[in-house]
C-alpha cells in the first residue's frame, strides 16, 4: 500500500507543480525562472510518514546575528492599526490548526533540519530550533517569503519585503518609531525565511524521527497554549480575532480535524512503542494554484492605500465572501470525500496492523521452535563440551601437579639460594657494621681530640686575654697612678707657688712697711734737723 500511496502523492504534486508553473509564467515577473525550476526539480511530496529510530541531537540554528543579510526590508505603517493584528491572528489560527500534529516533513540543511507543516489551503509553518526555544516562519499559500516570523522575545509582520509591525513575546504591538531599531534582525529573518523555503523545494523531504517529536511535543505545545493565553489577554489583539473568528473557524474547521486525527494516530502509535508500521499522513485534496501576483506582493496589499482604496477593497471582499461561500461548500464536500478516503485508509491500516500482529505471532511461534530446537542442540553440544572439559580438566590436573612439584622444588632451590643470599648479605652487613663502627670510633676520637685541643686553645686564648688584661688593668692603674702623682705634684707645686707667692707678697709688704717706716724716721729725722737749723740759740741754752 506505501508505494501506491507515494505514487499518488508525486503525482499530485508534480501536477501541481505544473499548474503554478504556467500561473506564473501567464502573470510574474519571474515566470521564466519559476518554469525552469518546476521543470529541473523532481516533484515533492507534501508528507512523508514519521520514522522509528532512537531520539537525536538536534542542532540549533544559527542566532539571528550570525544570519546573512542580502537587503533590508523597508519599514511601512499601516493605515489602521487594528489591521496589524491580522498577521499575528493568521499564524495563531494555522497554529491552533495545526494543534499536536507531528511535522509534515523535514529536510537537511546541512547543519539544521527544520521541521515543515503545510495545511490542505497551502499555508506553511517551518520551525528551526534555537538557543531559547525555537523560531517559527509563517508563509502564505504560494508565496514564498513570509507574512511573519517569530521567536521567543519578538515577532516580525511583512507585507512583502516591508516591516509593517513587531511585537513583543506578549503579542503587544509596538510603536511603529520603534520599527527601525528592529530592522537589521528583520531583515536577516526574511533572508532566512526565504532561503528555508527555496531550500525544501530542493532537497529530499524525509519522516521526522518520531522519538524526537516525542520529546520536543510538549514544549512546542506549552508554547501554543502562551500564544493563546496572550491574544486573550491583549485586548487589541482579541478584538480583531473575535471580529473574524468565525471567518478563521469555518476556514479552519476541516485543517483542525485532520490534524487532530493525525495527532492521534501519533498517540496510538507512540502506546505501542513505535513497533508498528508508522501510521500514514492523511489525505487530503491539494490547495487551487495561487492567482498570479507579484513575487513580493503582500496578503493585504489595500492595506497601505488611502481610505477610497479601502472602501474598493471591502465591495471586493463582499464578492469574495460570496466565493468563499461558495468555496466552502466545495470544501465540505472535499472533506467528505477525504473523509471517506481516510477511513477507508483506516480500515486498511487495520488491516495492515492485524496482518502484522498475525505475522508477529508467526514469527514469535516460529521463533519459538526454532529456539527449542536450538536449546536441544545446544544441550547436547553443551553435554559434549562437559566430557571434553572434564577431560581437559583432569589433564590439566595432572600437568597442574607436575607444575606444582616443579614449582616446589624450584621454590626450594630460590629459597636455598636466598637464604645463602641472605647470609651473605648478613655477613657483609656485620663487616660493614664493624667497619662503620671503626669508622665511627675514629671519627669519634678524632673528634674529642679535636675538641680537647679547642678546649686547650680556648683556655689559653682565655689565659692570654686575660694576662692582657691584666697588664692593660696595671698599665691602667700606672697609668692612673702617674696621672694621680703628676696631680698631686702639681698640686704641690702650685701650693708652692702659692706660698711663695704669698711668701714674696708678705715679704713684699714687710719690706713696703719698712721702706715706709724708713721714710718715716727720715722724714722725721729731717723736719727734727730742719728745726735745729731754724733755732740753734735754743740748743745752746
């Protein structure tokens, strides 16, 4: 049934692949190039079943820094600001669609293998890990760049190759002066984005591991239930989604059942263990070739003209109510019939399980008898192998005894031989004791000889300094004695001096008194001869 299926998938495909190819060749600019490209590549299929395996490491992309940037995008503000809303509301309502089911696809992209999901109108989700969680990009059906791309902390809206509005990991739109703080990064998203898409047109799609989707499941839907809980809780956001809601429901309501019965194929194939076939993608009828747009042509294109464009714009949207209407009825019936293919599928994959259990069971009697078998074989080869070891033991009993004795005696001989050893060594460990103890007694006695004749240098050293002392003492004491007579000599001769000083001066003084008694009696002398000379009558008398 795989290869039918897969037959059918590619041929699906490469018609489709066709068909867009003269869309685009009847109105795009790039017609040509587009024609090329369906016509050189191998057609794709747009699922490919999950595969067994044991969980790997996924890589992570590249931080948005280290991305390449060819050109920037321009930045552009909408006319209204509750129309920036759209973009986030369309990547919340495919992811709700899309919901627990496992990736459609993945491809290598030499570091990375991204995980791809494309609804049943053509709208695409890929999801790359990154440090932090992943990073998700929103496409348009037949457009290959994206209407959105988000990340853990911010969100980029485009309009082509235009940055019309960045959120926050709320879901809160920010200013538009804001926007071009945020360019440089949208930018190499929209490169990214680009690339990632041209890339799964070209290389092989293969089955996600379903182990590692196991893993990471919980994660990305713990992300979703976020996504949720803030368009609630912001209330511009939850305006717009409750004016369109049931708009996106009646779009979404056949996507959301497929992948919810996919979402439980998963679950019922996960309880086995992965050990039954991998349950097959559901059908579902291939979105109508898109109308022919420019490449970089926006969803929303009237958005940025003025208010009579706009009002152009909502007779246009009546009509394509009205279409749509008309779409949706066609759908219904679409899903009917997919539904019908789907449990008709159903009914063969039960098949197929049962005849896999019948053939399990087959196989595990098979098996069974085999392993009987096997069991007597090998209990009779293991009987036969007890006979030879028992054999090969006791020869080897009887070769370990021969060993035994030859170790005996050569362990005899060692132990004679080191016990000879050892008394040598004994012996020559005494005479290298008595000649160390000699060595020792000598040296010994060297030493007190040494030492006595210090101790008799030391004493006569001591003797010597103190005779030197001794005559340096005397010599002190001579000397002092000498000073002490110089002194006392000294004294006396000064004493000596002062008598004879005294001696001189009182002899000096005797010697003045009696000069002055001499002169005295003469002074008397001459006045008593003055007065005999002036009266001698009176001597006569």
């Amino acid at each position: 049934m795989r290869p039918i299926r897969t037959t059918i998938m590619i041929a699906t495909a490469s018609a489709l692949a066709l068909s867009l190819a003269a869309c685009n060749k009847a109105g795009t600019p790039d017609a040509t190039a587009s024609a090329d490209a369906a016509n050189a590549l191998p057609a794709l299929p747009a699922a490919v079943p999950l595969q067994p395996g044991a969980a790997t490491a996924m890589a992570p992309a590249p931080a948005v820094q280290a991305l390449p940037v060819q050109h920037a995008v321009r930045v552009a503000r909408l006319t209204h600001r509750s129309d920036a809303y759209a973009y986030l509301d369309r990547a919340q309502g495919v992811t709700q669609a899309i919901g627990d089911a496992p990736p459609d696809y993945t491809y290598d992209d030499g570091d990375v293998s991204p995980w791809v999901w494309q609804t049943s109108g053509g709208d695409r989700r890929y999801a790359e890990p990154i440090d932090g969680g992943y990073r998700y990009y929103y496409y348009q059906a037949g457009s290959d760049t994206p209407y959105l791309v988000r990340d853990p902390e911010y969100s980029y809206a485009y309009s082509g190759p235009q940055l019309v509005a960045v959120y926050d990991s709320q879901g809160s739109l920010l200013p538009p002066d804001y926007y071009g703080e945020r360019v440089d990064y949208a930018s190499r998203y929209y490169d990214r984005a680009a690339y990632l898409y041209d890339l799964s047109r070209e290389r092989e799609h293969r089955g996600v591991i379903a182990a590692n989707w196991a893993e990471r499941r919980a994660e990305i839907a713990a992300s979703r239930a976020q996504w949720a809980q803030d368009m609630a809780e912001q209330a511009e956001w939850r305006a717009y989604h409750d004016a369109h809601e049931a708009q996106e429901q009646a779009h979404w309501a056949a996507e959301s059942e497929r992948r919810a019965m996919e979402a439980q194929q998963f679950a019922r194939w996960q309880q086995v263990g992965f050990n039954s076939p991998p349950p097959q993608p559901v059908v579902y009828a291939p979105p109508p070739p898109p109308q022919p747009q420019p490449r970089f042509a926006g969803w929303l294109p009237h958005w940025f003209d003025g208010d009579g464009a706009r009002q152009a714009a909502m007779q246009q949207q009546r009509q394509q109510q009205q279409a749509f209407l008309q779409q949706q009825q066609q759908q219904r019936i679409k899903a009917q019939q997919a539904a019908m293919q789907q449990a008709q599928f159903r009914v063969q994959e039960q098949r197929q399980q049962q005849q896999f259990a019948q053939q399990q069971r087959i196989n595990t009697q098979q098996a069974q008898f085999r392993a009987q078998q096997q069991q007597q074989k090998f209990a009779h080869q293991q009987a036969e192998f007890a006979q030879q070891q028992a054999r090969m033991q006791a020869a080897q009993q009887m070769g370990m005894q021969r060993q035994a004795e030859q170790a005996r005696l050569h362990a005899a001989q060692q132990q004679a031989q080191q016990q000879a050893q050892q008394r040598a060594q004994a012996q020559q460990a005494r005479m290298q004791q008595a000649q160390q103890a000699r060595m020792q007694q000598a040296q010994q006695n060297h030493a007190r000889e040494q030492a006595a004749m210090a101790q008799r240098q030391a004493m006569m050293a001591q003797r010597q300094a103190q005779a030197a002392q001794q005559r340096e003492q005397a010599m002190a004491r001579h000397q002092q004695e000498q000073a002490q007579h110089a002194q006392e000599q000294a004294q006396r001769q000064a004493m000596m001096a002062q008598h004879q000083a005294q001696a001189a001066q009182q002899r000096e003084q005797a010697m003045a008194r009696h000069q002055q008694e001499q002169a005295q009696r003469q002074a008397a002398h001459a006045a008593a001869q003055h007065e005999h000379r002036d009266h001698p009558h009176h001597e006569g008398a």
